[in-house]
C-alpha cells in the first residue's frame, strides 16, 4: 500500500496510514484522532497534528490532486492513486479546525470464505445467494455506512458466469471485479470538466450490451432509469443500497424514484420494484464484524393492500434459514 503522494502531508498519522488492520482514519475538530479496526472504533492519544499544519497538509493534497480547498470551497473529496479516498472539510464549516476522514484501500481480494470464516454470513445462505446469481436474479444489498456493501457485491459478484459481459458503475472506483468481459465507469462530478452522473453513465450503460449492470450505490435521480433498465431485459443485477432494514432499502429504492418521477404514484413505483427487484439482502455492522442479517425473496407487489409479496428468506438473528 503506498501512500507516498500524502504521507510528507499527513506524517503525524503515518503509523496509522501504514497499518494494514486500519480501515478508517478519522481526524476532528477538537484535535482527536480515531481509527476504525475490524468494525471498532477507538481513540489514538498517541497521535496529534496542529490544525495549521493539517490545514496546509489538506491545500496541498487538493492542489496535487487538482482540485481547490480553501474558506470559499471548504469540501475536499478524492480519490488517492491507491485507491483510498479522502474527504475533508475546512473551517467555517467545521469548528475550530480542519476534520479529515480517509477510508483506506486494501489490496486484498477477500472471498466468500473469507465471509463464512470471519461469521458475515453462513456456508448455506452463501451458497444459497450464489445460486440465485447464477440464476440471474436481481440483488439489492441494503445496510448503513460502512457495513461492507461493497465488499458483499463485489464478492457475490464473483457468482455471475465467465461468460456474461458486465458493466460496472461507481461513484469512486473500488469494486475490482476481476470478470474476462467487464466494462467498470466512474462517475465524474467532482471536477473542473464536464460533470458525468450515475444516471448518464446508466443510460449509457444500457447502449454497452450489459448481461449485467452493478451500480456501486442507488441514491438519486438514477433510481429511475435503473428501475426502467431492470424492468426492460436487464435482470440478474447488483446494487447498493443505504437503509436500515431489507423492507426499509424497498421503500427508500421507492422514494428515490418518486424523486425524480413525482407523476408516478408510490403504489406504482412499488409495483415496478416488486417485479423487479428478486432479493433484498441486508448487511449490519456488529462489535468486531460485519453480519448479513436478513435475506427477503420478493414475488411482486399487492395493489389493494399496499404492500410488497415478502418471504423472509433468511435472519441472523434466528440463525436459522428459512430455505430447504
């Protein structure tokens, strides 16, 4: 991992950008830093930077990376050459100083033995999922901010055969699916030319002859023309989703089309997502892991009752799968 380009900047935190068992690196206001190790946060009192120097280490970071940090931009968001990216705001915003946050890259290709052996998910409901991948159902994995969605996609992506073409779509690149016909596109919002949205890459998408689209994160005005896409010959699908429940990724999937289609009625949209959408799988980060927790099969859409065909497929909580 290098991280050569930020580390004469940031060399206060170098032992914590260096270490591997270190996925998030969080810098605050009041002076404090935290680092985040296998889903647990803790304190660093070791580690101390002055705000002035922190402030100068961030301008200089920005300008390298061609981009602008100052009191009339004070949001800084990038992608460092490793991967990692780093988000930054500046005072007025923030108050006293300068916060930092930077979610490190790992090289590692983890598996889905990996997940079985660390207690993610179980052997049969992982078994279970990738069946349903090769089957080309469409997969929304639902969860909170770092709860591993990505790592689950990108893993269970490894199910889709050999021989489909993929087209990958991300905010800031980090999959790395490793497929023989694959097409990966980032999204270019963040730069001083012409700015390339989740939703234009999909709909260019559907010109690139996918088998399969994965979209990194559904969270705007995209929801639409995924929706249109995966009502439209384009199942067998992955995308991400931010929610609290598998039933609750459902209705934000429904909110974030409404959004952008208000002539659509919700029992419409939820229509459509019931006919579209084959399983909802759910993710929640616990003490010291990452835990699939639920696991929903939809089978369509009740009009007169308002409300999705459900079948709990799977839940954590139970340890017990509801599949033969």
């Amino acid at each position: 991992m290098s991280f050569d380009l930020i580390l004469p900047f940031l060399r206060p935190i170098e032992p914590l950008l260096m270490d591997g068992s270190v996925s998030e690196i969080m810098g605050n206001p009041d002076g404090t830093w935290w680092s985040e190790r296998a889903g647990v946060i803790r304190h660093e009192p070791s580690i101390s930077m002055a705000a002035d120097k922190l402030q100068t280490g961030l301008e200089v970071i920005a300008n390298k990376m061609a981009k602008k940090l100052d009191a009339d931009s004070p949001l800084l968001h990038v992608q460092l050459p490793d991967g990692s990216r780093l988000a930054a705001v500046l005072p007025p915003v923030a108050k006293p100083a300068p916060a930092v946050t930077i979610r490190k890259f790992t090289s590692r290709h983890y598996t889905l033995e990996d997940l079985i052996r660390n207690g993610t998910l179980t052997r049969d409901i992982a078994k279970y999922l990738c069946q349903q991948i090769v089957a080309g159902k469409t997969l929304l994995i639902s969860g909170g901010t770092g709860t591993g969605k990505t790592t689950l996609l990108r893993i269970l992506a490894d199910a889709i055969p050999t021989e489909q073409r993929i087209v990958v779509i991300e905010d800031t690149a980090e999959l790395a699916i490793q497929k023989p016909n694959i097409l990966a596109v980032e999204c270019q919002t963040d730069t001083f030319k012409a700015s390339i949205t989740f939703d234009d890459l999909l709909k260019s998408a559907l010109r690139w002859r996918p088998d399969r689209i994965i979209l990194g994160e559904v969270r705007g005005i995209e929801a639409r023309t995924l929706l249109d896409s995966l009502n439209t010959g384009h199942s067998g699908s992955l995308a991400t989703i931010h929610a609290n429940t598998a039933e609750k990724a459902l209705h934000r999937f429904t909110n974030l089309v409404m959004r952008s289609h208000a002539q659509s009625t919700y029992s419409d949209v939820e229509a459509e997502i019931g006919g579209a959408v084959d399983f909802v799988v759910h993710i929640e980060r616990q003490p010291g892991r990452r835990v699939v927790s639920e696991v929903l099969a939809l089978s369509g859409y009740d009009r007169d009752l308002k409300q999705f065909h459900i079948e709990p497929i799977f839940t954590a909580k139970k340890h017990v799968p509801f599949f033969e």
